[in-house]
C-alpha cells in the first residue's frame, strides 16, 4: 500500500514474506497467490507491497538471469503486487523446524553474506517500479555478539566497504539506488541504537544504514524519539522500519505459567528485563536472556520483553501483554512531524506457525486474514498520524 505523508513523499507499507518457507523460485510465486493475493483482496486494495525474503539459492538464480528477473516483476506486477524492500537478514531456512542461532551465520565477517546481499540489491534493482526513487535491504547487525575480536572487526568492516562499492556499481549499471540497513537486535554485537552510533557510524551512509524494527527497539528498553535522536547524531539513516511489537509482561513470576506456553523449539526469543542496570546496558547479565526458556528458569527481575513478535491487531491474553505503546510512540516520533522519517514499512511477524495452539492460523486462508489484519491496523495508525493514501494510485 502507498501512503502520502504531509511533505509530499510517499510511503510504502507492506508486509514480510519470511513468515513464509519457499526457497525456490517456484515456491515464492506459489506462495503469492496462496498469501499475498488474498491479503491484497481481504484489504480491499489494487496494489499491495511485500518485503520480499529470498533464500540465498535462490536470490544467487535470480542475480544470474535477468530473464527470471523479468519473469518475477510480470507476475508481481498481474497480481497487483510491488517489493520495493527486500529482508536480507535471514540466509535460508528460516521456517525449518529449529532456526535459534543459526540465523546470525553467514555473518558479515564472510564473502557469503556480501555475495547474498549484493545478490539482493540486483534482483531488487530490477523490481523496483518505475516510479520509485529507491529500494531497501534489510539484513543483520554484523554478527552475533560473541565470539568477537579485533580480526573478526576488522574483516567486517572490509566487507562493509565491499559492500558499498557494490551498491555503487548496481547503481552505475542500472540507474536504481539500493541501500542497505543493519538491524540491531537482541543479543547481536548492535543490540541498541547507541551500540549502532559506536559500531556503524563510520560506513558510507550514502548507502548503508539502519533496518529500525519496533519489536527490537522495545526489547532494549529504548524510548523511541531518544533512539531517533541517538541514530541522526550519529549520521545513521533509517533506510527501513520493521513494523512490529514484542512480548510483554509485567510480573514475569506470576506470569510464568502463562509465558511458558508462548516458548517454543523454532527460534531465539532473547529476553530483557528493565530497570536496574539494565536500564543502561539491556545486555547486562543480571537482565538478560537468550531464550525465553532461560530467562524463565534463571527467574530474571521484571518486568520483562522478550524478542517475539506478536500479531499486532491481536495482543496476548493477560496477563501478558505486548509493546504496542513503543510502536505507537515509533511511528509518532517518525510520522507525524513535518518530515518522514522513512519511506519504506514492513509488517514484520514471521512467528505466526508458532504462537500458542489457540492462537496458530490452522489455514493459508486464517494465515492471509491475520496478514490483513495486521496490515489494516498499521494503515489505520498511520492513517491517524495525519498520512494519506497517494492521490493517483491505487492503495
């Protein structure tokens, strides 16, 4: 969907196919018709946006031949679909039956993660509609935090400029601008906006910059219009907001039965406590957690959120709670002043096949309706904060 903001520009809203487990070029047009079409049809809307995940096989198919390039935009664009943002976080597998950890690897310390991002950044060039001024990749925050050295520093930052330097290149050859943006999360060497001003502020911001998710920004305890501020005192451009809200609660003790359903074998659900020295360092020992299971079983203070997302349009239950109010906050801070903050927002909750039994789409059908949902209740906040669908074209 495209939205306009107050100061002309428009701003696209979409949702993340990583919610989704194709791999192969065959499975990511099946899985627009199975999902994204329905989606676009339950909203009512002529043109919907995807953050389009492609697996690493099959964004390596997609650089090599411009032919399937052309076949995948002529099917996007009969079905009433756009990507102007591809998630680069994920490598491949990420819907397999136990991810945890092995999401960080190939890390940015590897010629994989360059050769898979730079990948991305061509098949988009080609994606992108005419009428767009540029795309977007999201991908991962460097690394995991350990192990960490000065070798493993600096071979990160060498393909940092590789991977600038290949931006540069798509662009010479294709005339489209694609940049890049590193998403701090839990438990990764940037967990918070102040650990991406130490880290990253001396990249080629022209185009790298930041992936802001809301789920994570909640987790580190961070207020978003202080993070914001944190991010353009260090020169980092917000290139992509992640749409999202995270697991809450407030008395984690008297909640444990209730959290103890929400923990699960797929992926990481890294756990912060506020307060304390936690408050000042989210990563500090004494409030933290890599999972959900640890977090429970180490009895951390609360109050807690933990790296889950959530669908938006449908909190837990009490006693459990989520961040909505940081979300709502993010995209105040972002929206509603004179300028946007940034044209490019996906609907981020990949954790739909592993919520609670009673709260599991059972079909693609249930699964497209929650999609919709989710995406009809980021529109009506933005809707809120004074923007508009883009006069012209079709939302």
């Amino acid at each position: 969907m495209r939205l306009r903001h107050a100061d002309g520009s428009t701003v696209h809203l979409g949702y993340c196919t990583n919610v989704h487990p194709a791999e192969d070029l065959a499975g990511v047009l099946a899985q627009l018709d199975a999902y994204a079409v329905e989606v676009r049809r339950a909203l009512d809307a002529d043109l919907l946006g995807l953050g389009l995940w492609l697996a690493a096989p099959v964004a390596a198919e997609l650089a090599a031949d411009p032919v399937a390039r052309r076949r995948l935009r002529r099917e996007l664009t009969v079905r009433g679909l756009e990507v102007v943002t591809l998630n680069g976080f994920p490598y491949a597998a990420f819907q397999a039956p136990v991810v945890k950890g092995a999401v960080y690897h190939p890390d940015w310390t590897t010629p994989q993660r360059l050769g898979y991002t730079l990948n991305l950044a061509r098949v988009l060039a080609d994606l992108l509609p005419d009428d767009v001024a540029r795309g977007s990749v999201s991908t991962l925050p460097l690394a995991w935090r350990t192990p960490w050295d000065a070798g493993r520093a600096d071979a990160a930052r060498h393909r940092l400029d590789e991977l600038a330097a290949g931006l540069a290149a798509v662009e010479r050859e294709t005339g489209r601008t694609v940049r890049v943006g590193f998403e701090p999360e839990p438990g990764c060497l940037v967990e918070s906006t102040g650990q991406a001003g130490a880290v990253l502020s001396d990249m080629d911001t022209d185009r790298l910059g930041i992936c802001l998710d809301l789920a994570h920004l909640a987790c580190a305890w961070e207020e978003p219009a202080g993070a914001l501020a944190r991010l353009r005192a260090a020169g980092l451009p917000v290139v992509k907001v992640q749409v999202s809200a995270a697991l809450a609660a407030a008395d984690p003790a008297g909640s444990a039965e209730a959290l103890r359903r929400w923990a699960e074998p797929r992926f990481l659900h890294q756990t912060r406590a506020g307060g304390g020295a936690g408050a000042a360092d989210p990563a500090h020992p004494a409030y933290a957690a890599d999972d959900l299971d640890a977090a429970l079983d180490a009895h951390l203070p609360g109050p807690w959120r933990v790296h889950y997302h959530v669908p938006l349009h449908a909190p837990p239950e009490p006693p459990l709670t989520s961040t909505l109010p940081v979300l709502r906050a993010a995209l105040a801070a972002l929206y509603a002043g004179p300028v946007a903050g940034c044209d490019h927002l996906d609907v981020e909750t990949y954790t739909w096949g592993v919520l609670p039994a009673a709260r599991r789409p059972r079909t693609d059908a249930e699964l497209a309706a929650g999609i919709a949902a989710e995406l009809s209740f980021t529109r009506d906040e933005l809707v809120g904060l004074g923007l508009a669908r883009a006069a012209g074209v079709p939302a």
